[in-house]
C-alpha cells in the first residue's frame, strides 16, 4: 500500500473513531437505561430507615423505594448496588451506577463533581447521644468525641460547628453508633433523618440540639446529561402529586414507623 493510501486510510479510521466517540459521550443515560431495561440505583445498606437490610436479608428503605418509583415510571427493572458517603460519588462517575438516591445532601462542592436533581428530602444535622449525658448542643461538645461518617457533609459541618471537639470518623453509621454505645464517643452526628433509624429502635439514646445545618437530599447523576435529569425530576415531581411520595414517607417516617419524623418541606413542582 502506497503512502497517501495509508495516510488516507489512518485519516479515515481515525475520524471514525472521533464519531464514535462523540456519539457514545452525547449518549444520554436514559438511553442506556432504556435500552438495557434495567436502571442501577447506588443506595445505603447502612441509613435505615433509608436504605437497610431487614431480617429477611432484603434490602428495604425509603430511598429504595423512592427510586423504585422512578424504575417504574421509566418502565425499566430497578438493580441495587450498595454504596457509602465515601464511595458513592467514585461509583457514579465511573459508571458502576446510574443514579444516586443515597441520603446525600446537593451542595455546591458536589456540584462541581456530579449533577444533582431537585430535592427530594428535607433534612437537617442533629446530635444523638445517651439520655441524661448533659449533651443539648455543640456548645457541649467541647472536649469531647463526637462520631460521624467518613466523606460526608457532617463531618465537614460538625469540625466546623465546634472545632474543639474531637472528630471520629468512620465508613458507616452502625460503627459511629457502636462508639457512642461502647463509650468511645459521648455523640453522634449526622442528619436527624438518619438518626432516629438508631434513636427509634434505642430509647436509651435522643436526638438533641437546635439544627447544625439544612441537609437537602438530591438524586446525584453524571455531569452535563439533561435528558436524564429531566425524567428523573419528573418522576420525583410525579411521585409527590400522584400520592405515592406521601405513603412511602409514611411508612418510613410517620407516627406507627418505629422512626417518626415530621415532614418539613414541599416538593418542588414545575407548572
């Protein structure tokens, strides 16, 4: 073969390659999602009542439920893959999941990470500590070990509530709960909505204190993919309008949950 022939030929390869490329980078999730039949949702294994395993080995929670709502409304099978505060952002960009409904509070710094949809929980960051510990705020905590979770926004918010504390971090709630328990930490802190799955089944133990920090919930996705933000904000809107959302909270979290939680925000509903 002559030398402009290979040259031709490399140009030619090459810019089919680029298509393909670009093609597969515009793909949208949704896509995928639809093509495949199946939509992987990164939850907690380890929030209830977000996302647990129940005695019969399943996994159970608001969260799962939430996003089995949107698997349903996409009319797709919904997967589940277990993530942490600390790798559930890693997982999604690395494509290992589609979405995350994983407790995860839409801040700005995430948002230059990941998309977020709008939120769909409203939460807000409290103290869980032993009856009669003389613990009522992180005015009190000063001296003493306060427990939370590796990479999430309670750590950053508590070092800067009170940085006299000292900060035990760990990889899930069960072991921040078992410091406090065991007496190696006098508090744990994460959101309110978390802490009665712990509090509720514990009455030794309360959530205490005024608020450390609003904790709104998004649905975390890939950068820059609109189509699939869009049917994931419908589904959500769709799911507070049909009714569904507020049976699925009062399971979770109404007065007969073993975990009550007064509800304290609206979803957000486009015209």
């Amino acid at each position: 073969m002559k030398f402009k022939q290979k040259a031709v030929l490399f140009a030619l390869t090459l810019v089919l390659a680029l298509g393909l490329s670009v093609t597969a980078l515009a793909a949208s999730t949704l896509d995928k999602v639809k093509s495949s039949g199946v939509l992987v949702a990164g939850v907690k294994f380890d929030a209830p009542p977000f996302g647990y395993i129940n005695e019969k080995g399943e996994a159970v929670g608001f969260d799962i439920d939430v996003a089995r709502y949107i698997a349903d409304k996409l009319g797709v099978r919904l997967e589940l893959k277990q993530v942490t505060s600390k790798t559930r952002i890693p997982m999604l960009q690395e494509g290992q999941v589609d979405m995350l409904v994983a407790t995860m509070t839409h801040q700005r710094g995430r948002d230059e990470a990941i998309d977020f949809s709008i939120t769909y929980f409203f939460a807000d960051q409290r103290l869980l500590v032993r009856k009669g510990s003389g613990i009522k705020s992180v005015d009190d905590l000063v001296g003493k070990t306060v427990a939370t979770v590796q990479g999430s926004t309670s750590e950053v918010n508590i070092r800067k509530a009170q940085p006299r504390a000292n900060v035990l971090t760990f990889q899930e709630y069960p072991q921040a709960f078992l410091a406090v328990q065991q007496g190696r930490a006098q508090a744990m802190t994460t959101d309110a909505s978390i802490l009665v799955g712990f509090a509720g089944p514990n009455p030794d133990y309360e959530i205490v204190g005024p608020s450390i920090a609003p904790e709104p919930y998004g649905i975390g996705m890939r950068e820059n993919d609109s189509k699939f933000r869009d049917a994931i904000n419908f589904a959500i809107m769709d799911m507070w309008l049909d009714g569904d959302y507020h049976k699925v909270y009062d399971r979770w979290f109404g007065p007969d949950s073993g975990y009550y939680l007064p509800m304290t925000g609206e979803i957000e509903v486009w015209p």
